[in-house]
C-alpha cells in the first residue's frame, strides 16, 4: 500500500474500502456486499463491551473517513537548552517545533520523456564571461564577491568566515520584559512556535519555570528572547509568552521582525476620504451581514467554533495523494477531479446557509460595485503564456496596443492639462459628448497661464494652442466663440505686457475666422485683417519688452 | 535561455513559495528613483538650538538614506543636487545648480563624498568648494532635476524629487522667478515626477502657504496632513523621508468576495519582509568582473542538451515511479482562481496567538480593478473593530497555489500628536495552521510554583521591564556583513563597531542608568590612562562626552579621541 491511511475505524475496512474507491465509490451496493455488511456489523458488536467499538460503518461512510489521507506525523524533536535571565537565573529547558508550515516530504525530480529514467538527465552549472562570446572560465578562476551598492567587493569564503557575526551557540536568554499590548500578532515572523517546557526530571527547573510562567501570566507581561538554535545559526529576537493549559504550562516562543525587515507603508485614511465613508444605511448592512455570518454558536456557556481551520487536513496534500494515487495504477488517464468531499470541507459550513444570503442581497443593493474591466493579471499571463507562439502574440499585441491608444487617447484625459494641452484639447473635442466651449475655455486658461511666464517656449506652446483652437472651432461651428476669444486676448495684450506674443501672433497671420472659412462667422476678409493691423503701430514703440525676450531666449538656448 | 532559467528555477533547494513571496513583480517594475535637492543657501547653515545646522541634518539624513539603501535596496537610484550654490554644475549649465551625484545606485565612494559636507568640517569645505548664492531660482534646479531623470536609459518607475529647505518663501522679491517655479512644478507633475517638501525648522516657523503649496505634489494617494509639521530634529526628518519614501507596491492586486454577486477589489501588501544577508555573486579571478551562471540540462547517455518538453516530473512511491506531465502538475495543485473567498465572522477572542505558520500579510482596498471598494471596505473594517470580529478566508495568492485560510484581522488608523500616520487601516491578513501544520509535543508534566515563588518572579520581571518597538533591534548578522563589506569598500583598517542589541538592547534600558552613574571622574581617567576607552559602548562614550562638553562627532574612534583629548589636557 503505498499511502498511510488513517486507520482509526474498522480493522479490516481498509482493504475493502481501498478496493472499492479504486473502482468506482458510488456504485450500489450488492446484495452479497450487504450481506458481508451485516456479518461485520454483527462481529464488530458483539467486541462492543471489550474494545469500545460503538459505531459501525458502511463501506459508504468508510471511504469518506478514509479518502482523507493521514494527516502528516512526525516525531518531536527535542531541543535542551538553559533560559537565562540576566546572568543569576539559569533554567534547564527543553524546546519542541509546535507549529510549522508542513511541506510534502518528497519533492518532484526531472526524468527524461522518452525513457522516464531519472539517470538520464543531467544538470550542469557553467560560468562564463559578460562578453560576447559569453566565454566559460572554469570554477576555480572564480571567486566570491558581494555588492554593495554600485561597487562589487571582491571578499573571499575565507576572509568572509573569519570576519562574520559569531554567536557563542545555543541561547534562550530573556533580554527583558513588556506588556503583552506592544507585541502585536502581525509582528511574527519566521515559520515555527516553540513550546518551551522545563527539562524532564528537573524539579529545579520545573518550579522556576512555572514560577516564571504565572509570573508573566498574572502581570500580562512577555518576554523578549535573544534565541539561537545552534552554533552555525543566526540569532533572532523572538517573543515568548506563557501558556496554562490543564495538563501542561509552557512557554510559546515566536520569532519578531528586526529593524531592517520592517516597511512604513503609509495609506491614505479611509475616514476623511470622499470615496471611502458608507453611509448609516450601508454600516448597518455590513452589520447585518456579520451577525449572519457568525461561525460561532454561543449558548451563553460556551462557545462552539464551526469552521475549526486547524481540523482541516491541508488540501494541497490530500489533492496530490489522490492524483497521485489514481496516477499510480491508470497513468495514461488525465487527472481525476478534485474530491467532493474535499471541495465541502474547505467551504462554508452548512450551517451558515440560510441566513446570509438575505444580507448579502441588501449588501449587494446598498453598495455600487462596479467592475472596471482592468484586470491586469490576466492580460499579462496571456502574453507571458501565449509566448511561444510568435505569431499569436504579435496580433494579440496589435489588438492590445490598438486598445491602449485608445484608452489613452479617449478614457484617459479627462481635462486640458499643461504639458499637452493642445493635445489635450483635440482630444477633449473629438470626444461625442464633449462640450466645446467648456473645453475651450480650459484651454485658454492654460494658455494665459503660460503667458503669464513670458517663456519663448511658452508662447511657442501657446501658440499651437490657438492654432489648433481655431482649428477645430471652424470644424464644430463655433467661429464666433473663437472669434471672441482672439478679441479679448488682444484686448488683454497691453495690459499683460504681452506685445511680443502678439508680434508672433500676427506672423504666423492667425485672423478672426472669416466668413469664406465658416458659415456661421461674420467677419470678411478685410475686417480679419485689419484685426491685425491695427496693433501693428504700438507694437514698434514698445521696444523694452524685446530685451525681456532675448533673456527669455537665453535661457531657451541653455 | 531566459526561459529556461525561468522553467527550471523550481528545482532550486530553496523553497519556491518563499521566494516567489519575497517577489514583487520586478519584472514589470522599473527602478525607483529619488532626487535629494538640497537648499545650500546660507540660512541652512545657521547653527539652531539642537547645535546643529538644518543643512548638516540634511546631509546626515541623506547619507542614512544612502547606506540602507545599499543594504535594502539597492537597486535604486539616488542624486543629490545642491540648489542656491555659488558654483555650478550640471548639464545644461544653469547657475546656482550643483549636482553632486546624478541618478545612480548607491556607492561606497558617493557615501565618502557625502561624508566631508558632515559637521563643522563639512561647513567649511562647502562653502570652499561650492559655497552660497542667493541668486539661484527654484525652476532651473527643478528643470536639472527633470533632465537628471531623463537622462537614465534605465526604465524608471518611481520618479520622485525631495526638496529639503527651511526657507518658506524662496522669491519673495521676484514674482517671476516665483511663477517660473510654479509652472516648472506642474510640468513635473504633469510628467509623473513627485515633488516632496523636507520643510525644516526655521525662526518664526515655516509657512507653506506663502509659496510652497502650490509646488508640492498632493497626490490623491497621499494625505495632505502628511506634509505636516516642519521637522526639528534628524529623527522626525528621517521618519518622514521613509514614509515618502516606501513605495507600497502591492505584492498582488485580487478580489475579495463576499458572497455571490458581492466582490471587492484589495491589494495585498508585505508590512514585514525579512531582509536577509546578499547572496554572493561570482567573480573572474583576473579581472573581477562578475561573471553569469548557466544551467544546461542534457541527456547522461547521448549528450544532447534537453529542451523542457524533453522532461517529465516523477515520484517514487513505494518501488513504484509515478510520472506526471509538469501541466498536471500545475493542475493538481489548481483549486480556485486567484482570489480571497469570505467564509464568515468569529469573536476576536478566538484569535489564538499560538496559532502561527508564516508572517502575515496586509490588505487595503484597490479602486481600479473594482469602484466603490473603499467604501464597503471601510464600512467592513470599522464594523469589524466595532463588534471585535475577524473574518475568516479561503485565500489563494496565485495561479496555481492551493488554497490557505487566513484570518481577516481589523486595524484602525492611529496618528501621532504631529497628525502623521503611525498604524495604517486596513486587515492583516494572518495565515491559520491545518490540521498538518500542528505537531506531537512530548510535554514535560505540570509542577507549579507556589505563590511565593510566583512573586519573587514577578519582581525579577519589573526589574527588566521595557517597552518593546519592533524598530529597537537591528539585525546583528546583516549588519556585520554591511560593515565588513564597508570597510573593504572605503579601505577602512577595521570594520566600524557595531552594538549587538540582541546582547544588551533590553537589558539596556535597566543597565544604562547604572553605567552612567558609576562613570565618575576617576573611572574615566582610569580609562584614558589604561587606553581601555575602546571598551565602552558609543552610547556610554557619548554620554562622557556630553557630560564634560565635548563635541565628538558619531563614530566611536572620535569620541574616543575627544575624551582622552580634554583628559591629557586637564
């Protein structure tokens, strides 16, 4: 038999049950198979008085038992050690691995497709130089070197060795004490919990320990351990707390952070934000919501837990055992699906059912959860999976980047902004349900903003700014509303000392719209020049602004 | 070949999940980038209270900065410009603009170079070597800083400008120059680039409303209360510069459901990341060049290389191999899409605290995979704190992954007096043990102390009372090597000499007064003659110092120096 199997029910179920979970688990059952049922049942009971048996099962009810596979066992291992405080209290203890993160034992290795023999492929590990030629250098003309920062330092295995960190060995030392509040649960790290107990057959040490133990218990106090396994290990600082249970006490010892394994995230207050606050309405849905959900039962005496985590088997194992198992005899045939009975033990208890689903329908009604299409993970794992076929992921990519110039173009500018704004604003415009004035009046405000800086580069920018508003105004019918906005720049040209931007303006001969340009101007071709002309005169006495624009220019040019 | 790096990584000793949890999508990351622009003008150099200038805690802080970066991450990349100079120097040639070190990875010998502008010395050979102006303008040290970032080749990610001055009102005579800044402030804002204000103390205060507001970035991710307060001493300046300066990348962005039809986006960050000691990397013995690793797989009997698809995975169970396709593989270990599946509630006082298998990780909603999660979000976490209640989930992190069951536990937001955020909203997200995670102890029969023994205990507790900060222990180990490795770099004769907290730290707090106490006059003598100074801890040295007047600067050998200098002379 290849796997372990829980044997906690009937002897010789296991056999039985084996066979028929082989074959197919939900078949009925024969008369012959009942008949055997009734002989069983009738052995098992009449053991009643001697072995305690007082349930028989089906085969049915075996296979369910049975189809979970033995939870992983392992023998504890002990770790003797002295707890020292200060250097006058020294105790005899003796640690164990409580709590772990169990892996699977056995770890897949490679064989080859053709032979499935595991000789048959080999890895070799070769070292070769950053040219071009990628030129190997054997093993032995290397050496070891570390970074830091952007310098490469070479330090050998040797000068490393002598110089590192050195710990005097095993120690579980308490550096101090604290209140329980400051050493929070999200502070753990590593991946064990340690039970420490005082040495067996040490009276000694049994005392003081326990003395220890109600010591901390009754001041809600911990303490903060310097602990290192052995010799060649890396000290930690670690947490250990005490633990009174009926039959034994103990300490329960859990690695913290240092202060390099620490980040100061800062996340913006979901109590002032405009997105983040629900209303009464929506706090007493949530509420709801919670009640129904409650997966403990409370009869006033005690408190029953219905989804006990750490009754779970870890499913990853049964999952690998089952595929494993079935692979074992039909290895040509695809995976089996996942086990129903596994599949319930990992959801919801039934117990729940019935009640939330009311709340969660108010919840559904009073919250606007709108998905925004942008899931990102997948698109990524399509290009990443998609990678070997070159011509699929070439069209993907052109569908992919048609869709982001179009998102960028259109679902992303949502007002004229400064560095683009010309942009901006054509696209704004081309936008069906845009609002055109609104949009140019935008533009405009950033274009005095940028002539506000008297920039050469600035009125260049502005520029394009008008041309393209000219532009499009044409195109959507609004001449007039341009035509008025020239006239109010001009009238603002004195004021703002702007003359110099107006001497562009006129040679590059931007008019008024004029009628043979749009219908609905009416402006003639005489007028629209004359519109430049007329300012053609203050503009040569102004001579003092020019030398403000040849700073500008120098400033341009560097 | 890259694939096949990327195939065959699993085959590593190290554990997968480990590392794939350390990962934070590097590749579709650039590197993070950050620009110190310091005010070098005069007013920064005046001397304060605390008998240091704001410009020297500037540098202090910088150079901090620099050296845990190269420990932490090192990979991004830092400048220094110095704005407000006599001399200049950049790429474009604007004056009053000194760069000191465009954008590159940390170094030994850009920390040297920072090193001489430290303290008093550092005064002088600024002002030798640099010195003031008062005629700089706020725009062409911005504009240098936009050209230093797009002067990297390197795909940047995080674009990020700190400006640390303690003048609130720069062009306060020149209106132009002051809107030249303004404008140049949101071309960078409009390019991506992050413009963050270090406002240090100033007489009289400093008042940003008077030019400041309108430069700096509030983005809508970052609290305007955050800009807070000006910063006085090195610690909150430092504290600040962390806050900015962690870029919370989410390790993974998935959904939250609740029941049918009611899902929320959050993203899943690591509060706590073990930093660990570098893997060395190989170097050519003639040149020093590091040089790369190649994996090649091949057949033992014929020789030729094998492609992935030339292997499948096996087992051995009992004498027999079961052999998978490495797609099944992946399929067995397939339950669910990624995701965070609610189960239901439980009473807080269910939490065991024994209960632990791996350091737990951090959620906070995510608006742009699913709108309006904040507010459900919140309303969740402030029911959760109201009726003391943790959530209960199935949790699957990646494709591929079986499921784990995490507890949803709530935290309030908490600030500090000076309205910066201390304890960030959101549910951490602890990971519950299955049935196979707990093991068989061999437990040690119950004796328990009597009442007596009990107190006497408890007195030995107060004594060693302390309060506990995570941030109080650095790691011994990590450091050393950072240290060893420093000396190497800038040629020092021996390491500089680290304090093991976890020899003393806690203890500290018990032994420290003590320690000061019995250093008299004599003892200290005793030192000096006997040349036993070097045994004494910084902080007792420093403590000497303080306590007879003496300026010693931070490292131990000139405290030492500063003390047996005023001993041989009185």
């Amino acid at each position: 038999l290849p796997f372990p199997l829980n044997t906690s029910s009937i002897g010789d179920g296991g056999d039985a049950a084996e066979r028929q979970w082989k074959t197919s688990p939900r078949k009925e059952l024969t008369a012959q198979q009942k008949e055997g049922m009734r002989m069983v049942k009738k052995v098992m009971l009449s053991l009643d008085e001697v072995g305690g048996l007082d349930e028989v099962f089906t085969f049915r009810e075996s296979v369910e038992r049975l189809s979970i596979f033995k939870k992983i066992e392992r023998k504890p291992m002990t770790w003797p050690c002295q707890l020292t405080i200060g250097s006058g209290i020294t105790i005899n203890i003796v640690g164990y691995k409580a709590m772990t993160e169990e892996k699977v034992k056995k770890s897949w290795m490679s064989v080859d497709a053709k032979t499935l023999r595991k000789e048959d492929v080999r890895r070799e590990t070769v070292y070769c130089l950053n040219d071009d030629n990628e030129t190997e250098v054997s093993k032995e003309d290397t050496i070891q070197g570390f970074r830091y920062g952007s310098d490469i330092i070479p330090f050998s295995q040797v000068d490393q060795e002598q110089m590192k960190y050195k710990t005097d060995g095993k120690c579980f030392s308490v550096l101090g004490f604290t209140k329980s509040a400051q050493v929070l649960q999200h502070y753990y790290v590593g991946r064990q919990v340690l039970q420490v107990f005082a040495a067996k057959d040490d009276e000694h040490a049994a005392v003081a320990l326990s003395a220890l133990i109600h010591a901390l218990q009754e001041l809600d106090m911990m303490a903060i351990v310097r602990y290192i396994y052995d010799r060649r290990s890396n000290p930690q600082v670690g947490v250990a707390f005490p633990m009174i249970k009926d039959k034994y006490e103990c300490l329960v010892y859990i690695q913290l952070p240092f202060m390099e394994d620490l980040r100061q995230f800062t996340f913006t207050s979901l109590k002032n934000s405009k997105r983040g606050t629900a209303s009464e309405e929506q706090l007493s849905a949530v509420d709801a919501l919670i009640d129904s959900m409650s997966l403990v039962v409370d009869d006033g005496e005690e408190i029953e837990d219905l989804f006990k985590v750490s009754k779970i088997p870890n499913p990853h194992f049964q999952r690998l055992f089952q595929c494993l198992h079935f692979k074992a005899f039909q290895p040509d045939k695809p995976l089996p699906p996942i086990d129903p009975h596994l599949k319930t033990m990992l959801d919801r208890p039934q117990e729940l059912n019935a009640s939330y689903i009311l709340s969660m329908e108010q919840l559904k009604k009073l919250f606007t959860l709108q998905d925004s299409g942008k899931k990102k993970e997948q698109k990524i794992a399509q290009q990443i999976f998609k990678d070997n076929d070159t011509e699929e992921v070439a069209s993907k990519r052109g569908r992919t980047d048609d869709f982001n110039i179009v998102t960028l173009a259109e679902g992303n500018v949502t007002a004229v902004g400064s560095l683009t704004p010309a942009k901006d604003f054509q696209t704004l415009v081309r936008q069906k349900n845009s609002n055109f004035r609104e949009v140019t009046n935008q533009l405009m405000e950033r274009v005095y903003q940028f002539l506000e800086v008297k920039n050469r580069e600035y009125y260049m920018k502005s520029m394009d700014c008008i041309k393209i508003c000219r532009e499009e105004a044409g195109k959507a019918g609004e001449s007039k509303f341009f035509n008025m906005l020239l006239k109010t720049l001009k009238a603002n040209v004195e004021a703002k000392g702007l003359q110099d931007f107006w001497e562009l303006i006129v040679q590059d001969s931007i008019t008024l719209i004029t009628k043979d340009e749009a219908a609905d101007s009416a402006v003639n071709n005489d007028e629209a020049k004359q519109f430049l002309a007329a300012e053609e005169k203050p503009m040569e006495t102004s001579a003092v602004p020019e030398d403000d624009g040849d700073v500008d220019d120098l400033l341009d040019m560097m | 070949m890259a694939d096949w790096h990327a195939h065959f990584q699993n085959e590593d000793e190290e554990d997968p999940e480990e590392a794939e949890d350390n990962e934070e999508d590097i590749r579709y990351a650039g590197r993070d980038s950050l620009i110190f622009l310091i005010d070098a003008s005069e007013a920064m150099f005046e001397m304060n209270n605390e008998d240091t200038s704001a410009f020297d805690m500037t540098i202090q802080c910088v150079h901090r900065v620099y050296t845990s970066k190269i420990i932490s991450s090192e990979r991004d990349l830092l400048a220094v410009v110095f704005f407000g100079t006599q001399k200049h120097k950049n790429s474009v040639d604007f004056k009053h603009v000194y760069v000191l070190h465009d954008l590159d990875t940390p170094g030994a010998k850009r920390v040297l170079e920072l090193d001489q502008f430290e303290g008093e010395k550092g005064k002088r050979s600024f002002k030798d070597q640099i010195g003031h102006s008062t005629d700089g303008s706020l725009a062409d040290a911005l504009w240098v800083c936009s050209n230093l970032f797009s002067d990297v080749r390197l795909k940047l990610s995080h674009k990020r400008i700190m400006l640390f001055t303690n003048n609130d009102n720069p062009h306060a005579k020149d209106s132009s120059k002051a809107r030249m800044a303004r404008t140049k402030a949101s071309d960078l804002r409009e390019t991506g680039i992050i413009l963050d204000l270090m406002h240090l103390r100033k007489p009289g205060g400093f008042d940003t409303s008077l030019f400041y507001r309108d430069i700096v970035s509030v983005t809508e991710d970052e609290d305007g209360a955050a800009q807070g307060r000006e910063s006085a001493k090195l610690d909150d300046l430092l504290r600040k510069v962390w806050a900015r300066d962690y870029k919370k990348k989410a390790t993974t962005r998935l959904n939250l459901k609740l029941g049918e039809g009611v899902e929320l986006s959050v993203g899943v960050y690591n509060l706590i990341r073990s930093a660990r000691k570098p893997t060395a990397i190989r170097l050519y013995r003639e040149t020093n060049e590091p040089v790369k690793t190649k994996t090649r797989w091949f057949n033992g009997e014929t020789g030729s290389l094998l492609l992935p698809s030339d292997t499948k995975k096996a087992q051995v169970y009992g004498r027999r191999q079961i052999v998978l396709e490495k797609e099944e593989i992946e399929e067995l270990m397939r339950f669910d899409a990624p995701g965070l599946v609610l189960i239901g509630f439980k009473p807080l006082s269910l939490l065991k605290k024994h209960h632990y298998i791996r350091t737990s990780q951090f959620i906070y909603p995510e608006e742009t995979m699913i709108t309006g999660s904040s507010t459900l979000f919140s309303a969740l976490l402030t029911k959760c704190l109201e009726k003391e209640v943790f959530a209960v989930a199935r949790y699957i992190p990646r494709r591929n992954t079986p499921p784990r069951f995490v507890a949803l536990v709530p935290q309030g937001e908490q600030l500090d007096d000076e309205q910066v955020q201390t304890i960030p909203p959101g549910f951490h997200l602890m990971f519950l043990p299955y049935a196979d995670d707990k093991r068989k102890v061999d437990f040690t029969e119950k004796t328990v102390a009597n009442e007596d023994q009990t107190e006497k205990m408890k007195q030995v507790v107060q004594k060693l009372r302390f309060k506990y900060r995570p941030e109080s222990f650095e790691n011994p180990v990590i450091q050393k090597h950072f240290r060893n490795l420093e000396a190497l770099a800038l040629d020092l004769k021996e390491p500089e000499e680290m304090e093991d907290l976890t020899r003393s730290a806690a203890g500290g707090a018990e032994k420290k007064p003590k320690l000061m106490e019995s250093m008299g006059t004599d003892e200290i003598r005793q030192h000096v003659q006997g040349g036993t100074l070097g045994k004494l801890t910084v902080p007792v040295l420093k403590e000497v110092c303080k306590q007879y007047g003496l300026k010693g600067g931070g490292k131990k050998q000139e405290l030492i120096d500063a003390i047996t200098g005023h001993f041989t002379e009185h």
